[in-house]
C-alpha cells in the first residue's frame, strides 16, 4: 500500500465528511479531469486536492507547478502536497473562498470536492469564485458518481450554467463522469442541455 494511499484512508476514517470518497480517483478519472487543458492556456486552480493524484494529472497535461493553485482544506493532505510537487501553489482554506485566490484568467478550475454533498450556499460561493477568476469560456471541471449533473439547478440558474458530461469511466471506484460547466454567453458552442 503507497504511503499516499495510506494517508487518504486514514483521513476518511478521521473526516469521513470531507473526503466522501472510497479511495483517491484512478489513473482514468484523473486523465479525463485533465483531458481539456492547455499548456498555453493559464493557470488552473484545483479544489479539493486531496493527495494529488488529480493534481499530478494536471502537471502532466502541461501546467507548470507555479501555475497550478491547489486549494485543499486538510492540513495532513496540504503538506504531502507541498512534499510531493514543488513549486505548486498550495492554499489551506475553504474552496468556499476560491474567489479571494491571487490569480486572475485562469483557463480551468478543475475540483475533486465532493460537491453534491455540500450545502447549496457552499455550492453558490464555489461557483460564484469560479465565475470571478476564470477567463471568458473558461470551465468548472467536476466528476461525479452520480446519475445527475454535481451542480445543482438552483445554482446552475442563478450562475447561467451550460454543462456536458463525458463517457463513464469505469475503472474508478465507484464509476465516474467529468462533467464541464461554462457561463452561458462565455462560449458560443456550449450547449445548454
Ligand atoms: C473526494 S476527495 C478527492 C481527493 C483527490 N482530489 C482525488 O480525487 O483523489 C475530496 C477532497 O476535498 C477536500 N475538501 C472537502 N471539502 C472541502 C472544502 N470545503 N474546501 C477545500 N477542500 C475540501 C477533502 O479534504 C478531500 O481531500
């Protein structure tokens, strides 16, 4: 067993509330929530980082540490963070408070929260961040193991939210889908669905 591994099961034992995960997201999972990023395209902030193995699939994709804000709330995960990529931009606070994060036109906020167990105002605050820092079409990546869109409708209106999905990925536990939202008006060829 990996000493990462070991960590996020020790600290769903310990917080099962804010894990809300029955293991830290699998290769596949971690290569779609990336999938749409560009090494041009700006930084990214990530929420809910956890160990990082949605954070390693973003420097893989072409992000440079320095451009990559991860926003993690546990102590323990924020310094295996910091030990594990150096020069990534680790924040120990709320995603709550994503908004307040000194950076500006980023391309992707790309989240591992457990989104649809939070409250709807946590929900609104998170999106509402994602709408202040991200450039124009920029997206709110977020995977799910449920049938339904992680954002609920009532922010998703209040927010004028667009989404799609992807395929099921299958080799995560539970199975998983990336869903991608964007402001409507912000990229002409995101279909409301
Ligand atoms: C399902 S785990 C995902 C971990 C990792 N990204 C992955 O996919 O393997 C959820 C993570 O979100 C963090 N988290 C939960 N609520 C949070 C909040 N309000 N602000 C910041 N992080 C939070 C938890 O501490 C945990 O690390």
């Amino acid at each position: 067993m990996s000493s990462d591994f070991r960590l996020f099961m020790t600290q769903l034992l310990r917080r099962p509330h804010q894990v809300v995960a029955l293991a830290p997201s699998s290769r596949g999972l971690c290569a779609e929530m990336a999938a749409e990023l560009d090494p041009e395209g700006g930084p990214v902030i990530e929420l809910g980082a956890g160990t990082g193995n949605i954070t390693a699939a973003i420097l893989a994709a072409g992000i440079a540490p320095e451009d990559c804000h991860s926003i993690e709330m546990n102590p323990e995960f924020c310094d295996r963070l910091r030990a594990r990529f150096p020069g990534l931009n680790v924040y120990q606070m709320s995603a709550g408070d994503c908004g307040a994060l000194p950076v500006e036109n980023v391309q992707a906020v790309v989240s591992g929260l457990p989104l649809l167990s939070m409250p709807t105002a946590l929900q609104r605050d998170i999106l509402t961040g994602f709408t202040q820092k991200v450039k124009p079409g920029g997206t709110y990546v977020q995977f799910t193991y449920g049938p339904k869109p992680p954002v609920t409708r009532t922010v998703r209106e209040a927010l004028g939210l667009t989404w799609r999905r992807s395929h099921k990925i299958w080799w995560n536990a539970p199975p998983a889908r990336v869903y991608r939202f964007q402001q409507l008006g912000a990229d002409a060829t995101a279909a409301a669905e």
